[in-house]
C-alpha cells in the first residue's frame, strides 16, 4: 500500500502545482514583505525541506541576487550559540510544520530580530504559528513517509518567492504553468522507461547521485528516495565533488545516476560522467540533456522547461518513479514492506589492496565454524 501511495502521489504533481498557482498572488504579497529586509536568506529544514533549500540557494542567488545559505539548526538549537540575527531573513520548509527543532530555530532566530517565514502544508501548524509569514504549499494530503507532491511545491514557493522579489513574478508564474503541463505529460513516458530500467538495477545495493547547480538539489532528493523507499545505499554529491577522487570507488557494481540538465554546469556534469566511465561504471543519466551524457547505459529524458533555474521541478521526476517500481520495492523497505534478511552461508572473503600493504582474509558467518 506505501508504494502505492508513492506513486500515487508522484503523479499528483502537476495538480499540486496548479494548486499553489492559484495562490500566487498570496505569495507576491509575502515577497513584498520579505524583499524590504535582507540581507542574508537563511534556510531550514530536513530531509526533503533540507533538499529545496539546496535549491533556494540558486533560485535566491539567480533571481533578485541574495546570498541565501542552508542554516545550521545546531548551532542556536542546541549549542545556543549567540548569533546575529537582525539582518537575516529566515525561511523555514517542513511539510507538517511539526519538526521540532525547525519550530524552535525560528523561535529563536525571531527572538533575535529575524524576519521568519514559514513554507508548510499547514498554515496552523506549530510552525506556521511561531513563523511572521507564511506561504501555504497546497500540495494537499501527503500519505507516503517519503515526500514528493511537497517537494516540488516547496521548489515551486521558493522560486516564486525569489521571482516576485526580483519583479519577474508573472514572468516564472506562466513559466510555472508550463512546467505544470509538461509534467504531466511527460509523467506516463518516463513510468514506461523507468520500468525497462529498473529490473536490471532490481539489486543494485548502492549509487553515487552527481548534479551540480541548481540540480544538486535533485541530486539529494533522488539519493534520498533510493535510501528510504529502495535501501540503496546512496549518495548525493556535486559533479565537480564526484570527480576529484570519490570517482575511483565507482565500477560495475556501483553505478553513476547523473543529473543533466541543459545549463551552464552541463560541462562539468559530463566531465564527472567520462571519469566514472573510466573507472568502469554503469551510468543512468536523467535530465533534460541526458541524452548528450556519452556512455550512458540508460537515458531518461525530461522535457525542456522555459526558464533553467525551473528544470530541478521535472528532472527529479524519474528518480521518484524509479524509487516507486514494483521491482525497486521487491528488494524491500520499512515504508513499504521489508523482507527478514538472509543470511549468507559462504565464507566472505575481503581484500584491501589501500596502504603500504595489500592484505587478505576470510570471514565466515556466525556458526558456521
């Protein structure tokens, strides 16, 4: 039932969107407000809500030209550390708007001169409460434990925020309307793609996710998808992070997904790409220029959206739905029905060729000796 909940939801993207569309004018009030304060956005959040302010970093940055960072919540939470606050506007994502210590961040920086805005699904949540401002997400119920409707709607606010604080609102607002048709048409291809790709990779027990830029947000989002829903063991580093050394880890067993979208970082993203494939790794590239990425075993395309800073709203599209097939779920999860694990009865032979010294030994498995 989880995953079809997943799936489900997965699919309800394109009418959450209009969904929060239809509020835009709400959203232009708030980013009145917020572009009379700062100097420096500070963003919260966890999980998914921690992925969309990677995102805001760009969207902040690109449009009207804010620095904007991913706060530590440590740091006046729990270390309570005195930090200034006055010129700082705060942005705090969650879903429910029940995390508590995203709640008692904001109470803090409030208390410290803040501006605070909620973005939640919510809006009398205890963090819509504690927050001056609030922009409610409208992406509806979300059932699934792994978050997807949401997260695209928290892009979405963001990006709206930053647009209408720049004076291009209406510009990103019809752009956003486009990107809300083109995800739903694209939607049913890529479940038929996904699924030829997913029974080859049914075992796949780990995955470097590489993006850089604005798609470095996808390249969390679509690592943390396959660790929740899949239990692949996956990470989510930046192209130009994936070159300089981790690359040498990756090989047939431990494939590359790249994320590549038609901008200004697709250089390094294929530069990352042609050292992983020296390494001898299988690579996925998704994204609308995956099919520029040379080498790749698997292409799952994504269209072209109006505006670049707008492609993380449809190119995590096939990690989701790579995470929500029947074939990923059959390896198990505790959001959608986990197998007992085996225990393996070989011997396990280990090598480690690191160091000044190649060594070998052989373990074997409890009771078998």
């Amino acid at each position: 039932m989880g995953g079809e909940l997943f799936l489900r939801e997965t699919g309800e993207q394109p009418a959450a969107l209009r969904a929060l569309l239809m509020t835009e004018g709400e959203v232009a009030g708030v980013a009145r407000e917020i572009a009379r304060r700062p100097r420096l956005v500070r963003l919260v959040g966890h999980g998914s809500s921690d992925n969309a302010a990677s995102y805001a970093v760009y969207a902040f940055g690109l449009l009207p030209g804010w620095s904007a960072m991913r706060d530590s919540i440590s740091l006046s939470v729990y270390y309570g550390a005195d930090l200034p606050y006055s010129d700082s506007l705060v942005i705090a994502l969650s879903q429910s708007g029940r995390t508590p210590d995203v709640v008692s961040y904001v109470e803090v920086a409030r208390r410290r001169g803040a501006l605070t805005l909620a973005l939640t699904n919510d809006a009398t949540s205890p963090l819509a409460e504690s927050s001056e401002l609030v922009v409610q997400l409208r992406a509806g119920e979300e059932q699934a434990v792994a978050a997807t409707k949401s997260y695209t709607n928290e892009l979405a606010a963001l990006v709206l925020l930053a647009a209408h604080a720049a004076g291009r609102g209406r510009e990103v607002a019809e752009a956003l309307c486009v990107v809300a048709d083109l995800a739903e048409e694209a939607l049913l291809g890529l479940a038929r793609e996904v699924r030829r790709l997913a029974e080859p990779l049914a075992f796949v027990g780990r995955m470097v996710v590489a993006g850089r830029g604005v798609e470095y947000a996808t390249a969390r989002e679509v690592a943390l998808k396959l660790k929740e829903t899949c239990r692949v063991a996956a990470e989510a580093l930046t192209a130009t992070d994936l070159a300089h050394g981790p690359v040498a880890a990756l090989d047939e067993l431990f494939p590359l997904w790249a994320i590549a979208s038609d901008d200004e970082m697709l250089p390094s993203v294929k530069t990352a790409v042609a050292r992983a494939r020296e390494s001898g790794a299988l690579v996925v590239a998704s994204g609308s220029a995956a099919e520029q990425i040379k080498g790749a075993a698997y292409v799952l395309s994504t269209p072209r959206v109006p505006l670049s800073v707008l492609s993380p709203l449809l190119s995590v599209l096939p990690g989701q739905l790579f995470a929500s097939t029947p074939s990923r779920r059959r390896k198990g999860s505790t959001r959608i029905g986990r197998p007992a694990p085996r225990r393996s009865r070989l011997p396990l032979t280990r090598v480690c060729s690191c160091g000044p010294a190649a060594w070998m030994f052989r373990t074997s498995p409890p009771g078998s000796t």
